[in-house]
C-alpha cells in the first residue's frame, strides 16, 4: 500500500453538540457524586451509623415491578410478631409472584405505618449493604402472623396505628395458630389485637380440608369464608371503617406443595391468595409507581431502635418483652465489657450487626459487608449467649509491639472454638446455673471419647471430613474447650490472651504465618511457661515434637519444664479478671 501524509483538517474533531456535551457532563458529575457518596457510605457504615436518606435516594432499592403482572399493590408482610422463615422466604415470594409488590418488616408497625417516614434497610451500594435509612411507601395491605403465643407482644402503639390504617383504607390479613388453652387464648397478645375488629381466636378446634384448626369466635360484622366439619369458622373476613379485614388459618392454605398438589390445586391455591389480597386491598386506589422494595440481606426492613457498643450494633424494635428490653439495653453493653477485659482488643475496623428478631429459636447469617446475625429469639439468656459469641468472633485480641495482628492458628484465631468459649463465659455470667460445670460443659468430651474408645485427635480430626464422619459435628470444640478450661484451671484466664499476644509478637516479621499445629503449641507453651506437647501427645493429638525443653523467645532463650495436666475432667467457668498478659505466669496454687 502507498503511504501517503494525512491533511491535518483529518485530525480536527467535529464540534460536539451542546446538548450531547451537556449529557456527558451531566455523567461526568454524577458519576463524582456517586463515588464521593460511596466513600462517605463506608465512612459511616464502619463506625456503625445508618447511612441518612439521601443515600436511598441516590441508589435505586431493589427493581422495578413487572408491567405485564403488576397489580400497583403494596404489601407489607410483617415479621415483627413472629419471624418465620416460611414467611419471608415462602408467602413472601408467593405474593410477590402474583404480581404484588412486597416488603417484608422486622420494625414495629406504628414505624411502618406512615408513608415517607424513615424505615432501616439495607441498601446495595458499590458491593457493600450498609444500613439505611429509606423512605417508607404507601401500604394498600399488611399481613401479619403469629403461632408463638410468647412472641412480641402487638403495642398499643402498633394496634392504634394498625386500626388507622385499617379504617383509612388499608387490608389486614392475619395468619394465626393455635393458643391451646382458653388461658393461653384470653392471654394471647394476637387475640388483643384481634379484639380490636371484634374477633377471637378460641382454644376450640375443627377440621377443614384433612387438618385441624384453631376456631374463631366473630362479632356479627364477620363472614366466615371457610367452616370445618363442625361448622365452625376458621377463616373470615369483614369489612372495617373503610377498610377490610381477614383472618386466615394458615399460610399452607396458599401454598402450593409440590408433592401433594397436581396443577390445578396449586392454580387454584394461587388464585385464591390473589383474589383475596385484591379484595382486601379495594378500600383504596393501588399505590402505582414504580414499586421498588427494600428486600437486601434476608429482610426487606429492620428494627428501628439501636445499640452500638464498639464492635456490635444490635438492631431491635420496641415491642421486646420489658425483660429482653432490659438485657438489651444493659446486660449486652455488661457483657461486651466483660470480653474486652477477658481479651483486649483493638477497636474493631469493621463493626457486626446483630438484628433482634421476633419469636424463639432460629436465625441465619447474613454475609454482606458489615456482616450480620439476625436472631430469632426473646429470651434474655439466649440472646446474651449469641452476643457474646459474635462479639468474640470481632475480636483479635491483643497485638505485638507494633501494633499488629501476625500469625494465623491451625483452628482459625477467630473461629468457632474461639467464639464458644467467650460465649460460654457470658452464659455464665449471666446464669449461676453455669457457674457450677465447666465452660460450655467441655467434660463432656472425656464421656463421648469412652464411648467411642478413642481419643479425638484435634490436629488431624478437628473440623476435618474424617474427623465429622467419626465424631459428628461440633466435638472438637468440645475438646479445644476442654484443653482451655485446664488451661484456665492451672494459669487462670490470662493464659489465653497472653497467648494471643505471644502468637503476634513471634511472627511479628512474618505476620501471614499460617502455623502449623505443633507451632500452635509452641506459643501456647511459651504463653504459660510449661511445655504443653506431653500433654497435647497424652490426649491423642497427633504432634511432630514429643518435648520442647527450651525455645527462644523476644531474644531469650525458654527452659520450659513439663506441663504436669492430667487428662482427667477439668474445673468450672473461670470468670475472674485477667492480669498482664505480657509477663511470664505462674501456676496458682493447686492448679
């Protein structure tokens, strides 16, 4: 090909357009806006603050509704009563799929209630799920649900804003179980709230459709919509003021079940749940627009009250039981002291989230930055033991002189035997019950290992395949508790975060050393001064060493002497405070 110079005419770019520079512009700013939003969002989020409204505003929540199957409802399924996994994950998506647009709410109903009032979500943003504050949509219908008769209680605040809403226009669907008593039923907190439409969920039962159900007692307004054999109510519906109301037997009433159910029952349990969420909803025009819902990290929106104690942040809503509001507000800030004593740590550089949820017993993870436990629970007790083992997971521990974090155990610095054992701790704290056996009853250990007539080997078996085919899961832990509460017996508590503090100080210039296991007990040996390999070999753990009689440390060289534990059962819960971590220890007395 001839080559040939081009004219310089060739090189000029075309004027661009006003309003094609303006577009670009225009991008070019909101782009800086959102990277600057961005940073100020992780600003906030790492000292635990809920991101302010602007932020929602910003960055879009959750998709648009579907146009082809959009109804313009808004439901708001409430789990503030009772959290129930075949709520938010099943009926949840059941109505959703029937082309409403739904939230589900772990935040008391009077927070809810009024629209563009500020409800706590989770907002994605930039491949984080910081808390936020949103704006709270218009609602057409709540749905509501209790079995637990000792779940949080419905408030006056909640019942007077629920009958506003009702009476405004608003449907109420209510699923409920069964109270199992006339006692139980008079002293139901669902059936408080039900007294305020004029009906009652009674102690009785009748069968409809091959199961037993509770049976309603309804003022003269009601309709019974469903009867069992008896001719006993046990779904109605009413209308109230301007609105609707309607009390169902079970969400398994809509649902279909895949194995049970051919195709035509499944269509027509699906129609039924539209057709009644269409009914409820007519007291007011469909909300319309564009329909996003919050829905990040397992719950649409979470409870609306706070605490923030460093390395935590406990969400939870105002209808706890007064003693759960107690251990809330004063025995979680006691308990997170007390593991702070017992392991000093440096302030947290990311902080935990730990959402309250209604009912007793469950819970899940939720493993978006900052990561998070949402915990079904009401009892005090209960509450404070998994606080203190996701706090303990937060925490490092003591660093080396240079302020940093070095050396990686075989078991995880922060894992679960680590957790436990400061979670054992607090539930002893708080119940004298546990002051009286060994942390997280670790002796049980010695029972499960005469059973199988072998020892379990924490080098080869601990959170191995081979060891929870043999073991089951969790009994390594059990022994990891076990060798720490001898430990704890012999040296007292500050044993453990001398350890800690040893483990940064020797890898201090090799700080991502992932020790091996008889690495491990070196430190553990240099942490109390007394070989610990005769002991760790004595109850089956499988160690290169048999005996470390000397070992250098900070420049010095170590004589260490045998550790003379027998493999017997160990003491009880050791609460006492720590001392200095940073010198040598001594045996107590008898130890």
């Amino acid at each position: 090909l001839e080559r040939t110079v081009l004219e310089g005419k060739c090189l000029v770019v075309p004027p661009m357009a006003p309003e094609m520079a303006a577009k670009i512009e225009a991008a070019r700013r909101a782009d800086a806006r959102r990277k600057e939003l961005t940073r100020k969002a992780e600003r906030y989020w790492r000292v635990g603050k809920t991101l302010p409204v602007e932020f929602s505003a910003e960055f879009p929540v959750g998709g648009t509704a579907d146009k082809a199957t959009d109804t313009g409802i808004n439901v708001l399924i409430d789990q503030a009563h009772q959290t129930q996994f075949a709520v938010i994950w099943g009926l949840n998506g059941l109505i959703r799929g029937q082309g409403f647009r739904t939230c589900s709410s772990l935040a008391t109903l009077n927070t809810v209630l009024t629209p563009g009032q500020p409800s706590r979500i989770r907002l994605p943003l930039a491949g984080m799920e910081p808390f936020a504050w949103w704006p709270t949509p218009a609602w057409n219908v709540v749905v509501t649900s209790q079995q637990d008769l000792n779940a949080q209680v419905y408030t006056e605040k909640e019942r007077a804003a629920l009958k506003a809403f009702v009476e405004g226009g608003g449907g109420l669907l209510v699923f409920v179980g069964r109270p199992g008593t006339a006692e139980k039923a008079d002293g139901w907190s669902l059936n408080t709230m039900l007294a305020d439409y004029d009906a009652k969920v009674t102690a009785e039962s009748d069968e409809a459709n091959g199961r037993s159900f509770a049976a309603l007692q309804l003022g003269p307004d009601w309709q019974a919509t469903l009867a069992g054999k008896a001719g006993k109510a046990v779904r109605a519906q009413r209308a109230f003021g301007k609105g609707r109301v309607a009390i169902c037997e079970s969400p398994v009433a809509f649902n279909p079940d895949d194995k049970a159910d051919g195709a035509e029952v499944k269509a027509a349990k699906l129609k039924g749940l539209k057709d009644l969420l269409v009914w409820l909803a007519a007291g007011r025009a469909p909300v319309g627009g564009e329909g996003r819902m919050a829905s990040a990290g397992g719950a649409g929106i979470y409870p609306e009250l706070e605490l923030n104690v460093g390395g935590i942040v406990v969400y939870y809503a105002d209808n706890q039981p007064p003693a759960t509001l107690k251990c809330i507000r004063e025995n979680i800030p006691l308990a997170a002291q007390k593991v702070l004593e017992w392991l000093p740590t440096k302030q947290f550089e990311e902080p935990y989230a730990l959402v309250i949820c209604a009912g007793g017993g469950g819970g899940w993870a939720i493993n978006g930055r900052p990561k998070a436990s949402a915990v079904i629970e009401y009892e005090p007790l209960a509450i404070l033991s998994v606080f203190g083992h996701e706090f303990a997971h937060t925490m490092s521990g003591p660093r080396n002189d240079r302020g940093e974090l070095a050396g990686f155990s075989p078991h995880g610095n922060q894992g679960e035997s680590h957790a436990g054992w400061f979670q054992g701790k607090i539930n002893a704290l708080f119940n004298p019950a546990d002051r009286e056996r060994s942390n997280r009853n670790c002796n049980s250990i010695l029972d499960l290992e005469r059973q199988k007539g072998s020892r379990l080997d924490l080098a080869t078996e601990d959170e191995t395949e081979a060891g929870r085919a043999k073991w089951g899961n969790g009994p390594g832990w059990t022994k990891e508790w076990w060798v720490f509460q001898k430990l704890d017996d012999r040296f007292g508590p500050t044993w453990y975060p001398r350890w800690y503090w040893v483990r940064c100080t020797r890898w201090a210039d090799e700080p991502g050393r992932r020790e091996t296991w008889d690495e491990m007990v070196e430190d553990m040996s240099i942490a109390v001064g007394e070989d610990l390999f005769p002991f760790y070999r004595k109850i089956g753990t499988s160690l290169k060493k048999e005996r470390l009689e000397r070992i250098e440390f900070q420049g010095k060289m170590l004589e260490l002497p045998v550790c003379p534990l027998e493999d017997g059962p160990a003491g009880n819960v050791c609460l006492d405070p720590i001392g200095d971590y940073t010198k040598p220890l001594q045996p107590r007395s008898g130890g």
